[in-house]
C-alpha cells in the first residue's frame, strides 16, 4: 500500500468532553495526528466527511459516506466511526467493488489516556492493507465480518454473533 484515504465521520475517537456530565463535541480528527506520530510508511489524507456520534448517523449521512468512499481514487480505504452504528454503515458499503474498506473508532477518546484508539488505528492499517476487497471492521484487537458481529454495550466490546 502506498496511500491511504481515510474518512472521518466523528464518533468518540474524536470526542472532546467538557465536564463530569458528558457534554462534549466533536473535535478534528485525531487520526492524521496519530499517523504522523507513528511515522507511518506510506501516504494518507484525511477526508473529513462528517462530525457526528454514530448514534445520529442517517440514511443520507451513510449515502454521502458511500459516494465519498466510491470516488476515492485508491483501493485502500480506513473510516474512522462512532462504535455504536459501525456495523449499520458497514452494511451501506459492503458491495463497493474494487477497495478494501476497513472501519474503525474507538470506546474512550483518543485525547483520553489510555484509549484504544491508537491500537485500534494500528490493527485496521495493518487489515486494510493485506485484505482482499471487502469492508471490514477493526476494533478490539480483532477484524471483523461485520454481518458476524455486535456491539455489546453492557461489555463495552464487540463481540461475534451467529
């Protein structure tokens, strides 16, 4: 892989909280900063195509997620998401021919201490670059069929379903 597009749709990876009652925003994406910490071997750009938690993603949000991803020049494509509606999207994008798509996000904050955010960053680079073409997800230390897995909200971790 030589370039990477990477398209941002907000989430909790991107989340700045401002107060011990979760009131937060949105923030610029932390996706760039982190590759470029890591001194990454190939070249990326960062898309920003939205700035929303999943949890208020729409019909038309996913349809412009779609036309952005299927215009991109290059086959290699990472989406930073919120977690909660992952799979729903992954679903919108499943029969894009010609890219592997991996989606990715994070349970705490990126600016957090501790996020998962860079591993789960670390495992989709390293998925979307050795995958056939597909759309897949890349959280908690594994890839993901995304019509063989779930959110568990009470676990705070995905998890395969049947």
């Amino acid at each position: 892989m030589q370039h990477l597009s990477i398209v941002t749709t907000g989430g909790t990876i991107d989340k700045i909280y401002f107060d011990d009652k979760s009131a937060y925003e949105i923030g610029d994406p932390q996706i760039g900063k982190i590759l470029e910490a890591l001194g990454v071997a190939f070249t990326f750009d960062v898309l920003p195509a939205l700035r929303k938690d999943s949890l208020h993603l729409d019909e038309s949000d996913r349809d412009l997620l779609r036309r952005l991803i299927e215009a991109q020049p290059h086959r290699h494509v990472l989406v930073t998401h919120g977690t909660d509606t992952m799979v729903e999207t992954a679903a919108v994008l499943k029969d894009i021919e010609g890219k592997v798509i991996v989606l990715t996000g994070a349970l705490n904050p990126a600016r957090f201490q501790g996020s998962d955010a860079v591993f789960n960053i670390g495992c989709a680079v390293g998925a979307v670059q050795t995958l056939p073409d597909g759309v897949y997800i890349a959280m908690n230390g594994r890839i993901w069929n995304p019509a063989h897995v779930r959110k568990n909200r009470d676990a705070n971790r995905f998890e395969s379903i049947a």
